[in-house]
C-alpha cells in the first residue's frame, strides 16, 4: 500500500500535498465531510456487522500497535519520477478484518495510525491531523463493508476469503487515491492535471495483503504457528528495506552524475546557478531551492537567486550580507550544513528564504576559493514521504562542491577572458592595442590573399598633443584620446578595426576592399570626424590629425611592410600638411632626411653601426664610481653621429625599437659582466622607453639576459621617464612589479617634468629618482632650480629613495648637491658617455690619480671631498 495515500503533507504544493494557507475553508470542509461519513458509515452499516468466528479475537489495542508499527516502520523506494512509501498497513487490516471485531479494528487503525502521524511523524497542525485520521477511519469503514459484503458467500478460509480480501484492500487504496486527489485539488485550486496517485501501490497492496491471508489461514489452522508469521513479515519488511536501499543508492549516482553534468556545462554563471538549483529540486523531489551568494568585498551586498515551484525563478536579488551571516551563523554554529525540520529552526530559516514552507529544508554552506562563498537551501519535500534524511545532506554536500567548483571554474575562465583582453586592448580607449593589430592585419592579409581583395592600413597621428599635455595635463590628454577614439569608431564600419598603437598614434585596417579608392574616402570622413573642437577645461580644442595610408598588395605583401609605408606617408603627410597621403615609392623615395632614417636603421642594427656608450655616476660625497648610464649612439656612414632624438622615434613608429632595446640590454650586461670579472663591480643603468615597457615579454628577455651573461639582478638598473609611466598605468605596473620581483633596480629618470610624480611613486616599485638635469644646469644661479632639487633630495630621503643628480658640469654644483645631501651626482663635470674601452681606460687614470693623492696625502679618508674626477675627464 502507498502510504502517501493516507499520510498527507499540508503545506508545500504539488504532488502529495495541500497547502493549510491557500484554501483553509473548503480544506476544514472536506474534513468535516470525511467526518460525517464515517459517522454514518458506522451508523448505518458497521454497527450491524458481527464479527468471524474466528480462532483467536484480536483486541483494539492489538490492531493499534500493529497500525503504529506499520506507519513507523516504512520503506521509501523511487520509481522514475513517483516517491513511494511502501508500509505493511494490509496486515493490521486484513487480520482485524478477519480476527477482530468490527468496532475494535476502527478503533484499533485510528488510535494506532493516529498515534504514529502525531508522534513519529509530528504532524501538529489540526487540520492536517483531522484529514489523515479522518482519511484512516473512511479506509478502515470501507473495508469493512465491503469485506462483509462478500465473506458470507462460503468459507472465510476459502477462495471467498481471498476475494473478500482482495476487493477490500483494492477498494481502500481506490478510495485513498481519490480523497488524496480532492485535498490536493482543492489545495492547488485548480484540478490536478492527472490522478497518478491512484492505484501506484497496487502491486505492494497485492503482496501484502497476500502475506496477511497467509498469517491467518496459519493462525486458523493452527494459532500456535503465529510466532512464524512475526519471521515472515520481518523478512519481507527487511527485503523491501534492502531493495530500497539498493535503488536509492542507484537512483542517487545516477542524479549526482546528471547534476554533475548540468553544472559543468560551459555557460556563465548567471545561467549556471537557475540550472544547478532546478536539478536539485528534482534531486530532492524538493519544492524550493534557494542560492545566496556572499559578496566578493565587504562593501557588496549578498545576491539571493530562487528557485520555486512551477520552475518560477528569481535572480540575483540584492540582500544585506551582514544580516544573512548573522543568521546563517545563528542556527549553523559552526556546522557545514544543516538538516532544520522544527517549527523553530524553520521559522529563523524563513528570515533569509521566506518562502520555505513548514516540513523540512536542508541549508549547507558553498564554498569558493576565498572560503565560504554562499549558503544554499533545499526545501519543502513534495510530500512528507520523500523528507530529507542525513543521507540527503550528505548528498546535498556532495552536489554544492560541484556548484562551487562550476562557480570556480567559470570565474576563472572569466578572469581569463579579461586578463586576455587586458593583454590584446588599450587600457585607456578599450581600442585594440599594436599586438592584436598586427594580428588582424596578418590575418586580413591571409584572407585577402585568398579572395583576391585589397587590404588598407592607416596611422593616425595627432597634431600638437604633446602641447595639449603640457599645458592641460595628462589628466586631459587622456580625455581627448577617449574622445578620438569615440569618434574614430563612430565613422567606420563594422568589419574595420581602429586601435591605439601608444601615445597620440592609432591605426586603422579595413580588411575588405575593392575599391581602391574606398581607402581615400575613408581617409576624408576620419580628417572630418576629427575636426569639430574638443572642450577640455572650458577650453575649446581643434584635433588636428595626419594620416599615412598603404594597401595591400600594391605597397607590400607584409604586415611589417605595410606598416613600415604606412607611417613614412603619415610622416610625410605631417610634413607637407596635406592632411592625408597614400604611399608611393617614387613620391616617397627622397623624403626628408628622417623619413630616409626608417631602412637606414634596420641596415644599422645589421652592419653594427649602433654602439653603446657609457656615463659614470659618482658617490657622493666620496666621488667614488659606483655605476654608469648605458647610451645608444649612431655613427651614420653618410650622415655621421646621429643624435638618439632623431633616430628613437624613427624606431618606435618601425618596430625596431623591441631589437634595438634588446641590444642595448644586452651589451650592457655584457660589458657590466666583464667589468666584474676584471674585479671592478658597478651597476649599469639603462632607459626604456614607453613602448618598450609595454611589452609583456621585457621581464623574461632581461632575466634570461642576465643568466646567460652569469651577472646578478642588482647590478642591473631601468630608468623610466614619467611620461612612459602615463602611456598605460595598468600594464606598466605588472611589467615592472614582475622586474622588481626578479631584483631589478628601477629609477624614474627625469623625475619632476611629469603630472604625477607623487602619485606614481607611491604604487610603482622604483627605488631611486633622478632630478632632471634642467633644475640641476640651473641650480647654482637660478634660486627657483636650487629650490626644487633641494625639495626633491628631501623628499626622496623621507620615501627612503635614493636621489641621482644628472647634469652636472661644475664644481660648484657637485659642491651644492654635496652640501643638500644628494647621493649620486652624474654629467659632464665627471665625463661624457664615452665606450667601453674608454671607459675602461677612464676609471683606470681615475684610480691612478686616486693612488697619487692618497700617498701624498697619507690617508684616504682625508681627501673624501677632493675633485678626484676633475684632471681625467674625458671628451
């Protein structure tokens, strides 16, 4: 017999249950109605029945404890998606039908089946209560009747008995079936869309109520062979237990690997959790299940996602995080999860899920790689038949982990998918920045190739924005790159891509094109987008702009290439004020000087015609040489000594400058190691420039350089302008956190020309400051220059900085910077950058004059303060 049948849940909705709180008035009525039948039941037809002449007479309080026993002792199975309890309720009742007398077996299913509802089961509510005893009274009345109706037709012992049997244990679970269906019904408020709870337990009635006729044709033959009804029914109660367990334990991998499944889905987490909480409802045969996510910082609230009856879902609801812990914390005292089934722990739960019903909820907590993320909650049983057990919890622990790894797994692919697009766009205009540029040009390249069409390359240069920075700040620079950038992508189609490549640079590829022609139009309405003013601090600004075109196939076939033309036609442009160019090798074969400057310097780095070149950097106030400035020059074959100004730039805007900043690092080491191995240890300095510390791969280049030349991290020093620092905050911070990390020595070279000094020096990782050798030149007759370098020593000894002067030329000054406390003094006064050899040459005329003055003098500790530098400069 399917218990569910009689033992109703009156709270939680469908499928086995009515809800006391939707339609309490025609629920009071249908248990005033089962009330009155039984009463005139018994009136008119149980209290003319007689009992069997039967070998033993039960008493009522027999039949009650074997009603209790069976309402206690229930085996729960799952049929694909019906929750059937299966108890041994038959027994009691054939036995009384046969060995009890009318009244007493009524009396005896009332008391005992009431009893076991109202004690093990704790079904307080009144309304609940009377319908389940009313519900039993009906069954036991019907029985009878029928029962009687039929066993005067012979033997109670013969096949009569059996009919008489089967008719009444059938008709009783009938007429459960149907009371449950109108409870249900009514409760809902609308009819149940099947009656699939009529008749599911007719297998378990049949067998049952055939070991009943068993125990009393033993008991009619022989009442002394009962005892061996006790073994057979513990057997068969033990079987079915077995089966039960076999099958949930069956039934709960099969829905842990399906849960499994559902939750490792690749999908975002907005659409994860809805699915994860409506598979654990199935799982639970649950009515609700509740999600509460902590937030990630104190200040964030906690987000609460609901899963209710009906598959209705709420998401992401705000809550006060401080309130939810308090009360998790309350009723979890430490656990990790909860099993709360009392009226009172359910009342403290509703708090945080005020939907949850009155059965049950299991609440456990969600755990995330900070800890405890989340709680969660699975509540309201679909009839009190299928409640939760420890087995549940343990279960529901098991699912959460998978939740929590999901959750885990899909934030990590999130930060992913950010550090990715961090890496591959500008972090100031969300433009895509050089390297996927490239990229996409390499790719349109591919498919142009292929399709035999024209790909366009623009850069973009901005006319007069380092004035805009010097005057406005960098504060308003940026705004007006945010700006172009708006108005860069408002004027181009959907397929072109327009990035930032640093600075006041941008590019633009259109990588379909059959038109020739098309790139020039493009060209016109980019000029036009620019040209309306831009208001920064009530100013209103013109953007000027110059604009290089090439196009694939006709100026090149690579990537390098195009861009290569591209910028000497923006060059051009910018010189001819012609606004844009398209280049042309025989328009563009005798530019000017620095446009001719772009093949020069790829053959220079092949030919070695770059050097690098050396400034030393004294101790103060020893004058002691503790390190040198790596400085690259050009020794043109046509043009001679090209000053760095010239030829930098050339290298920013053609790519070389990632291999000519390498070979500047590496000759430096170099020559640094050999200077250690010839026991003179100094550390070597050399300037990056913003497009160089842009680059991801800087921090492995150098460390790879410094072990392969065997010289320790220390020794090496980076000097950064301000203005790199501006160019991107974000990357540039990483970049140089990571070189840090590895030992590395950073100095911000030019310190007081920028916007942001102060700012910059307290979240980036630089240990020393060189004044700029502008206040320096000026220090000795100018009092505003004096001013400023005495502010910056002082400020650099209170961060704990180490404070570089460069441009000294005189004594005096090398005097003053003593007497202010500088620490390091560099410039012309000690010598000029000259090579290696010199160098080498240099310091050892420096440590032979040394020699001569410490013997005439007798003690070297007297002549800290001599110009021991001075006789041996070399021009």
């Amino acid at each position: 017999m399917k218990s569910g049948d009689q033992v109703v849940e009156t709270e939680n909705g469908p499928s086995g249950s009515i809800r006391s709180d939707s339609r309490p008035i025609w629920i009071l009525a249908l248990d005033v109605a089962i009330l009155g039948g039984v009463l005139l039941l018994c009136v008119h037809f149980i209290a003319h029945l007689k009992p069997l002449d039967a070998p033993l007479q039960l008493r009522w309080w027999m039949i009650a404890i074997g009603f209790a026993l069976a309402e206690i002792f229930v085996v729960h199975v799952q049929l694909q998606k019906e929750a059937l309890s299966i108890s041994l309720s038959e027994v009691p009742l054939v036995l009384g039908l046969f060995l009890a007398a009318p009244f007493e077996l009524l009396l005896g299913q009332i008391v005992g089946a009431g009893l076991a509802l109202l004690f093990h089961r704790r079904q307080y509510s009144v309304m609940k209560l009377g319908f389940n005893i009313g519900l039993f009274a009906l069954q036991a009345c019907v029985a009878l009747i029928v029962f009687h109706a039929v066993i005067p037709m012979g033997d109670p012992t013969s096949w009569v008995g059996w009919v008489a049997t089967f008719d009444a244990t059938l008709v009783v679970d009938l007429v459960g079936g149907i009371m449950i269906f109108v409870a249900i019904s009514i409760a809902d408020g609308r009819p149940r869309e099947s009656m699939n709870l009529i008749g599911v337990g007719l297998i378990a009635t049949f067998i049952n109520s055939c070991l009943a006729l068993a125990a009393v044709l033993m008991i009619w033959t022989n009442t002394s062979a009962a005892w061996l009804f006790g073994v057979l029914v513990m057997s068969l109660f033990m079987a079915y237990r077995a089966n039960a367990s076999l099958r949930k334990n069956h039934e709960s991998l099969r829905v842990l690997y399906g849960f499994t499944r559902v939750v490792q889905e690749p999908r975002q987490s907005e659409s994860v959790i809805p699915a994860a909480l409506e598979h654990l409802k199935r799982m639970f045969k649950a009515e609700i299940a509740q999600l509460i996510l902590f937030p990630s910082t104190q200040e964030g609230p906690s987000l609460r996602t609901v899963s209710g009856p009906d598959g209705t879902v709420r998401q992401m609801e705000p809550l006060e995080s401080s309130f939810v812990t308090g009360i998790w914390d309350a009723f979890a005292q430490g656990r990790e999860a909860v099993l709360l089934t009392s009226e009172d722990e359910l009342n403290r739960a509703r708090l945080l899920f005020p939907e949850l019903g009155d059965s049950a909820c299991m609440i456990t907590t969600l755990m995330g790689a900070q800890g405890v993320a989340g709680i969660l909650m699975v509540g309201d049983p679909a009839d009190e038949l299928s409640s939760f057990g420890d087995r549940d919890l343990e279960l529901l622990i098991t699912a959460v982990s998978h939740i929590g790894v999901s959750l885990e797994n899909g934030r990590l692919v999130q930060d992913l998918k950010h550090n990715e697009h961090r890496a591959l766009h500008d972090s100031l205009t969300g433009l895509p920045n050089r390297s996927l540029f490239h990229d996409r040009l390499r790719q349109a390249i591919m498919s142009g190739e292929r399709q035999g069409v024209a790909v366009g390359v623009m850069l973009l240069d901005l006319d007069n924005f380092k004035e805009v920075n010097d005057t406005l700040g960098h504060h308003n620079g940026d705004i007006m790159l945010q700006e172009v950038a708006v108005r860069l992508r408002a004027v181009l189609r959907g397929s072109d891509t327009v990035a930032r490549l640093g600075g006041d640079e941008f590019a633009i590829l259109m990588p379909t094109m059959h038109d020739r022609g098309e790139v020039g139009r493009v060209a016109v309405k980019v000029l036009a987008a620019l040209q309306a003013p831009v208001v920064l601090e009530e100013l209103s600004l013109e953007v000027g702009a110059s604009i290089g075109v090439a196009i694939y196939p006709d100026q090149g076939v690579d990537a390098s290439v195009l861009i290569q033309r591209a910028d000497i036609a923006m060059y051009s442009a910018k010189s001819n004020r012609t606004g844009y160019e398209v280049y042309s090798q025989e328009r563009h074969r005798h530019s000017p000087g620095r446009l001719a400057l772009v093949s020069d310097l790829r053959a220079a780095l092949d030919n070695g015609e770059l050097a690098v070149h050396y400034q030393p950097k004294a101790e103060l106030p020893s004058g002691k040489i503790i390190g040198v400035e790596a400085l690259l020059r050009w020794n043109h074959p046509d043009h001679g000594l090209i000053p760095p100004d010239e030829f930098i730039p050339v290298a920013e805007h053609t790519g070389l400058m990632r291999t000519m900043t390498l070979f500047v690092l590496e000759s430096a080491i170099r020559d640094c190691r050999d200077w250690q191995a010839g026991g003179r240890p100094l550390t070597v300095a050399v300037n990056l420039s913003a497009r160089s510390l842009l680059d991801a791969r800087l921090p492995d280049d150098i460390i790879d350089l410094l072990v392969r030349w065997g010289v320790p991290a220390y020794r090496l020093r980076l000097e950064i302008t301000e203005s790199s620092i501006m160019a991107d905050p974000v990357r540039l911070a990483d970049v140089l956190g990571r070189l840090s990390a590895a030992g590395i020595g950073l100095s911000i070279d030019d310190f007081g020309t920028g916007y942001s000094s102060l700012a910059q020096l307290k979240r980036l990782p630089v240990d020393e400051i060189k004044i700029d050798k502008s206040f320096v030149l000026g220090m000795a007759h100018n009092e505003n220059d004096a001013v400023i370098v005495q502010s910056t020593v002082e400020l650099g000894r209170n961060l704990g900085l180490r404070v570089v002067a460069e441009g000294v030329e005189d004594q005096h000054t090398m005097d003053m910077l003593t007497d202010l406390g500088c620490d390091v003094a560099q410039g012309f006064f000690l010598s000029r950058p000259i090579s290696a050899d010199q160098f080498g040459a240099w310091i050892r005329e420096l440590d032979a004059f040394r020699s001569t003055l410490r013997d005439a003098v007798g003690d070297a500790t007297e002549i800290v303060n001599v110009p021991s530098v001075i006789p041996v400069r070399i021009a």
